[in-house]
C-alpha cells in the first residue's frame, strides 16, 4: 500500500476531493484514542516518524513493506486517522482488493 500525503491547498481545486477530506472529527478522535495504545514500539516509532513529517507541512509519499499478517493495514489506518484527525489530506492507495476494504475510512 503507498500513502501519500499532501498539503490541503494543492487538493482543493476539486470538489469530489474537497467531499472526500470532510472527515467526521469525533469519529477520528474516539478511533485514534482507542487504537494508539494497541501499537507496538515499531509500530509507534513509524507513526509518529511519519506524522512529524506531516505536522510539519511536508507533502511525501511512505511505503510500508513487511510480510503478510504483520498488521500493516492496522498501522496504516491508524496513521490515516491520526492525519485527518488533524485536519491534514491523506490518501491510502492500494492494489490489492481485500486491503481496500480492511483499510478505515477509506
């Protein structure tokens, strides 16, 4: 799965994108809360790496690679939620069917 991420301005010259990025802020926070705590240290030590770069206005692109059945799409959804939490633009892109639909929020 790519994860890209984006300042908000360079996204809002569409209105399907400007749809897609009115995130429920409540839902966000309660998801956030709850799955944080359920990460382990490496799991914890990529999200926070990842979402500094974010706080700190930088468009970039991340790819996660493990084996399956390491929890990737957990770390993915919870660092999504945490970014739009935030009211920064993510976007989970992926090619495999079933993550898709694993994947929160997407």
């Amino acid at each position: 799965m790519l994860l890209a991420l984006l300042p908000v301005e360079m996204l809002r010259v569409n209105p399907q994108l400007d749809a897609k990025f009115n995130y429920d802020r409540d839902v966000l926070h309660r998801y956030v809360n709850q799955n944080l705590l359920r990460l382990n240290i490496c799991q914890e030590t990529i999200v926070i790496a990842v979402f500094n770069i974010v706080a700190q206005g930088k468009g970039a692109i991340f790819f996660l690679d493990d084996p399956g059945g390491s929890s990737k799409t957990f770390v993915y959804s919870v660092l999504l939620a945490l970014v739009q939490r935030d009211e920064h633009a993510a976007i989970g892109v992926t090619s495999s069917g079933i993550v898709a639909f694993l994947l929160e929020g997407e």
